[in-house]
C-alpha cells in the first residue's frame, strides 16, 4: 500500500470512531508517519473534498489542526452539493471522479453512471479543449438535475 493510502485509511478509521468530526494537527500526523506535512495537505486536498462527500477545515498555526466532516449523505443533498461544488470547467476525469463517488453513495444505480459517462466522454464532445469542458459542466449539471 502506498503512503497516501495508508494515511488515508488512517484518518477513515479515525472518522469511524467518532459521529460528527474528526480532528487533528497536520504535523503529528506527519510525524506518526515519518512524512512532510504536504504529504498530509496532499491526502487530505484529493481524498476528503466535498467531491467525495467531505467538508475540511484548515487552521493554521500550532501545528495545523484540520477537522474534517462527512457530509450527510441523502441523494438530493449530495446530488445539490455536487452541482454547487463544480466549476466551470469540468474535466472528463473529475466527471468520472464524481460519477464513482455518485454510485458509491448509491446516489445514482449503475445504468445512469454508465449514461452519464457516455454523454460526457471527451470522445462524444469533440470540441475545442476551451469548448468541451464547459460544455461537458453544463450537461452533467443538468443531467444532475434532472435526477432530484
């Protein structure tokens, strides 16, 4: 297992342990596994975003503290917060990301993941690269809407 997924599944099982919240200080988490503390920053900016249904707090000074909350999870909250959630300029790798997490939740079955997928394959937009991933944002939002 690589550190990045050992440090993940270190803070989950932390999450596991507690109802609302976990929290803790950037460098002792560093200094458990004998990492910089940008290893922690890096783990926690691409494992716990809102985009996999997670909400961080930073504090800086005193070594960091980050608290970190799941964020409840039914079909049309989470399917609102991932509309709110995206930019402008959705890439097909951060629509497939949230279509994973969309069908790990069990927000959407796997027929509408396989249609969303397809309808937002760079090799169905066949666009300008400025062009494609605006227009890809605009039909997942939409399609996000049309499932609530």
């Amino acid at each position: 297992m690589r550190l990045s997924e050992l440090i993940e599944e270190y803070i989950k099982n932390l999450m596991t342990d507690t109802d609302e919240f976990v929290e803790f200080g950037r460098n002792e988490l560093a200094e458990y596994f004998n990492c910089v503390p940008s290893q922690i920053n890096y783990v926690i900016s691409t494992r716990f975003s809102p985009e996999r249904g997670y909400y961080v707090e930073s504090k800086r000074g005193g070594g960091g503290n980050i608290k970190i909350k799941r964020i409840d999870v039914t079909k049309d909250r989470y399917i609102m917060h991932i509309i709110n959630s995206i930019k402008s300029n959705l890439t097909q790798q951060d629509a497939e990301s949230l279509i994973k997490n969309m069908l790990g939740y069990n927000v959407i079955d796997k027929q509408s993941a396989k249609l969303l997928k397809v309808v937002t394959n760079d090799k169905v937009l066949q666009l300008p690269s400025e062009e494609r991933d605006a227009v890809r944002t605009r039909i997942f939002k939409n399609v996000l809407i049309n499932l609530i």
